[in-house]
C-alpha cells in the first residue's frame, strides 16, 4: 500500500532535474513538491535522438566510445569550454571548483558515465511516457536561468505536469546553483514552505 501523506520534496538540477521529475513519475505518491533547475527532462513529448536542446555536444556525446577518447587527458579543457560557455557570471565555478570538478571527471570511467547519460535519452523518453499516463498533480517549480534555458524550463515541464510554477533568474546562466546561490536557496525554500 501507498503513504497516505506525499513527504518528500525533491530538487535537482540538469541532469538531477531530469532524474528527479523521472523519480516523480514513478513515484508521484511519494512527491510533496518538485523543484526542477536548468533541466529539460524528455518524455513523450521529446523526439527520440533529439539530445538536449539541439546542441552540438548532445550528438557528439551519444556517439559510442568516440567523446570518450577524444576527452581523455583533456578534461580541464573540455569542461573548461563548457563553464565559459554556459556560465554568465564571472568566476563562477570558481578556480577550486573547476579542480575538483577536474579531479572527478578525470578519475576512470567518469567521463564515459556523464556521455552515457546522452546515450539514455530514448530510455529516458521511454520511461516517463511509461509513468505518466496523466500529468503530474503535485506541484512543481521550474527554475531556469534567463541565458540559458530560462523559461523554457517550464514550457517543457508543463507537457508532463499540471501545476507548474516558473521562475527565471535575471542575468543567470546555466550553473543557477553556483551563479545564484542564495536565490536558489530562497527560492527552493519557500516552495518546499508552499509559499
């Protein structure tokens, strides 16, 4: 049997945000409120092999084992292109997050975990089309940052939930979380309060 009481509020951004709304679906009982940050999850709405927005890289990391050998030895490099890309605040990440994003992503196989998340795009699609034969009914915030997904954020989440609630952080890129710390934070506490 099911909790009679929805106990758990849920965040995540980017990936963790299409994992948490993809947890949602599965378990909508078990869902208070989800947060969904700088996320685009796929579902029956996404066309199969689309990626991630259309972005070159969403392509190039689903080629099998390619991004893999090109990327090996130059993980500052390639993570370095995409803080400067998608970051619209100075220094953020900043110098000692880059090392330990660097010292991680370096380790064995941890590369080809972040590609294979590309790879599972029409398992993603595949699952929550599976789990949602109605939108969502708890409701759900999307947070996007205005030079980044921005409201694009809630346009997505709305093809698979009925209550979406949209915020976009003013001059923000893509990483709301280090760019915007205390915003995200006011933000994700007063929807969890159910301001």
């Amino acid at each position: 049997s099911f909790p009679t009481r929805r106990s758990s509020d849920l965040a995540g951004q980017d990936w963790g945000g299409s994992t948490a709304f993809a947890f949602a679906t599965a378990h909508p009982h078990e869902v208070r409120r989800l947060a969904v940050l700088e996320a685009m999850p796929a579902g029956p709405w996404t066309e199969t092999g689309s990626g991630r927005g259309g972005t070159w890289f969403a392509g190039f990391h689903q080629i099998p084992d390619l991004p893999e050998r090109m990327v090996a030895g130059r993980e500052r490099d390639y993570l370095d292109w995409f803080f400067r890309a998608f970051s619209a605040t100075p220094g953020v990440p900043t110098p000692t997050a880059v090392d330990e994003y660097v010292r991680c992503y370096a380790r064995p196989g941890a590369m080809a975990s972040a590609f294979a998340r590309y790879r599972g795009t029409a398992r993603q699609i595949e699952h929550n089309a599976k789990h949602l034969p109605q939108p969502l009914d708890l409701p759900v915030m999307a947070v996007g940052g205005e030079r980044a997904f921005g409201a694009v954020v809630a346009e997505n989440l709305r093809h698979g939930a009925a209550n979406v609630r949209q915020e976009v952080i003013a001059g923000c890129g893509h990483y709301v979380a280090e760019e915007r710390p205390e915003e995200v934070a006011g933000l994700l506490l007063s929807f969890f309060d159910g301001a």
